[in-house]
C-alpha cells in the first residue's frame, strides 16, 4: 500500500512538472532577424519591427509619420521577415494602411511559401489612417479573419493589392509571436498540441486516488 501512495505522489509531482514546463510554450514575442524587399522604395527597412505603433485613425505618431516610420510602396512589392531559425508561429499583430488588401505568407526556406493569412478593408475598424490588428483573440484588436492553424516558419512575406484605396502601401507595425518548435520537420504546417489544463490533471490525480482507495478496501477485505 505504501508502494501505491508512493507511486501516486510521483505521478502527481510528474504531471504539475508537465503543467508548468508546457506552461512556458505560451506564445512569446519573437524578435526579427533581418528584414529585406522587393521592389520597394523605403526610409529605412526596420521600421516595422520597432514596437511602435500609431494611433489609429491618423497617420501621425510621437516618432514622426508614417512617411518615416513605416515601409510603404506602390506596385507588386514585398517584404520578408527572417527570424533567423524556425518557430512555430502562433499569432501575428500588424498595423496596415485602412483601405488596401494585404497578403501573409510564410516559409522554412525561403523558395517554398504558402499562405498563412489575408486581410481585407472590411476587416479594419476605422475610416481612414493606420489599422491595428491582432490574431490573438484575446487582444483588445483581436480581428477573426486574421486567425490560422499554428505554422512551422522561418521566413514571413507580406504584399499587398489596393481595393478601391489609392494603390499606396503602407505597414508600420508587425509582430510575430511563437515557440521554437519541439522538433522541427521542414515541411511547413505543424500544429501544436495542446496544453493540459490544470483541471485535467486535478481529474487525473483524483482517479488515481480512488483506484488506490478501491485497492486498498480489496486488500482489507481479504485479510478478513
């Protein structure tokens, strides 16, 4: 019996020790290696990855405008964000132009692109300036059309095409949030397993507990 009591804290001990560690495989702000162009004529190329966002509705920050402090561009160019290794992508928060639709894409090698996302003017809530937007449905500027399966990337590209705007571009924020995935197959999508609810393991914890009561009152009743 002191065997079974003994087993049943280290399988108790083990499961709050998977609880926490897959605690810490919440999404976490990745940090952009590198970010390059194509056919774009820009101020400077990080200014999207500065953690600076615009007030909405204007195109005037305390750190200049959008002019500045942004990439922006007319015609079929893109964008592309190297993180520098893979992760597992799990939610995205961009700051875009109001009235233009905008493409996401995303790739372990930088040749193989599939998409990942697209928004559109109707998805914005604002009339004109820089839109804020998140995947994450728990932010303020949560917008549904932005959601998708968790991805194995390195590399994210953004274009853009104009309906009914100006045909002018403009992205003055994007941040990516992830993990490094936990083993990494170089083929695209992967989705990330769930993390056990606390509650899970309380259920878990408790059956193992009657188990053991029936175990022990089985034993008692033979000794009788």
């Amino acid at each position: 019996m002191k065997g079974l009591f003994l087993s049943l804290i280290t399988v108790t001990i083990t499961l709050s020790n998977i609880n926490f560690a897959n605690a810490s495989l919440l999404p976490q702000q990745i940090p952009v290696n590198t970010v390059s162009t194509n056919n774009i004529f820009t101020i400077t190329q990080n200014s999207i990855i500065d953690n600076v966002l615009f007030e909405e509705m204007s195109y005037s920050s305390e750190t200049g405008n959008w002019f500045t402090s942004s990439i922006w561009w007319q015609g079929k160019g893109q964008i592309i964000l190297d993180l520098g290794n893979s992760f597992v992508i799990q939610d995205m928060l961009i700051q875009v132009d109001y009235n233009d639709n905008y493409y996401f894409d995303y790739s372990i090698d930088n040749l193989n692109w599939s998409p990942l996302f697209t928004i559109t003017p109707e998805d914005g809530e604002i009339a004109s300036g820089m839109d804020t937007m998140s995947s994450d449905e728990l932010h303020n500027e949560y917008v549904a059309n932005m959601d998708f399966s968790a991805s194995e990337a390195r590399y994210l590209r953004v274009s853009a095409s104009s309906q009914g705007g100006n045909g002018i571009y403009v992205i003055s924020e994007l941040q990516v949030f992830g993990n490094p995935p936990l083993t990494s197959s170089y083929t695209g999508a992967q989705t990330v397993s769930p993390v056990p609810e606390p509650s899970s393991l309380m259920l878990f914890s408790a059956g193992l507990m009657v188990l053991a009561g029936l175990q022990y009152r089985r034993k008692k009743q033979m000794c009788g």
